[in-house]
C-alpha cells in the first residue's frame, strides 16, 4: 500500500527493511506496515494518508484558498473604506 507522510519523513526503517520515499514522497509499503502506520497520529493528526486521502486535501486546500484570499481583501477593503461608505466604492 502506497502512503504519504505528513510529518515530512523521508525514510523508514521496520523490520531489517529500509523504505525510501519515492519522488512524489509516496512510500510503497508491505499491507500489514502500511495498516500499522496508517493508525498513528501525532498530536492527535494523522501522521500518514493514502492517496485519495492525500488527494481529497489537497483539493480542499485548493479550493480553500480563494475563499481565504477573498475574505482577506474584503477585510483590508472594509478597513479602507471612510466610515459610513460601502467598502469598496471609493465614495
């Protein structure tokens, strides 16, 4: 089974066997290992995803950051703006 660090590990060591991470940071695990390490968190997160799981946030991630960035210039807008106009305007 393929996972995918998310504490930015770029080796693993278990059982005499050493795993590398791939060039797109996948690490290509026996099924018990990957099961076994598919259940650890860290600080109450996953510490590995699968690749749909890793799949699934990124694009939420992506999908995230325009509404982020909207919200923040709608911020500096709203503070720009004189008071008692609608921000945005210039009036």
């Amino acid at each position: 089974m393929r996972l995918y660090s998310l504490t930015d590990a770029v080796s693993v060591n278990s059982g005499g066997a050493r795993y590398e991470a791939a060039e797109d940071g996948g690490f290509d695990f026996p099924d018990e290992l990957a099961s076994q390490l598919h259940s650890f968190h860290v600080g109450g997160k996953p510490a590995w995803e699968t690749y749909d799981e890793r799949r699934e946030r990124l694009i939420a991630d992506e999908l995230g950051r325009p509404a982020a960035v909207l919200a923040a210039i709608d911020k500096r807008l709203q503070a720009a703006a004189p008071a008692g106009s609608p921000a945005g305007t210039g009036a």
